[in-house]
C-alpha cells in the first residue's frame, strides 16, 4: 500500500469526511476507488460519450451524397 498526501480545502474535506462516515467507509478508499475508476483506460463502448451511444447506428441508412449537396447548398 502506497502513501499519498493530498492538499484539499478545508470545507471539501469536511464534506467528504461527512460522506464518507454516512456510507460507512473511509476517505481513504473513496479516493482509491475514484482513482482507480479515472486511471482505469475506458473500453470500447466507453470511449464515446452516453450522447453518442444513444445515437449510435441512428444514420445506417442515411444518403452521406444527399447530405453533402446539402452541406455544400447551405455554406455556399
């Protein structure tokens, strides 16, 4: 297990304290899981923000010739 000392202000740290004793655990393993959870790389899906993933697979159909002349008539 590896030591980290961070700089925090003194009203996040009381809070997180206050979350942290609500949840039963301790500041200590809320920040490991944050940390473990933001330097985990992302997984295909993962890489496209939720917007994206909604959209996903919406234009398969789509005429992309169609919507270029259309690009082009709008930005002449």
């Amino acid at each position: 297990m590896s030591k980290l000392t961070l700089s925090v202000d003194e009203g996040v740290s009381s809070r997180a304290k206050r979350y942290a004793r609500e949840r039963g655990v301790s500041v200590s393993e809320m920040v490991e899981a944050y940390l473990s959870a933001v330097a985990t790389p992302p997984s295909g899906a993962d890489l496209d923000p939720p917007i994206l993933r909604s959209v996903r697979g919406s234009l398969k159909k789509a005429d992309m010739a169609a919507y270029r002349r259309h690009l082009a008539a709008k930005f002449r």
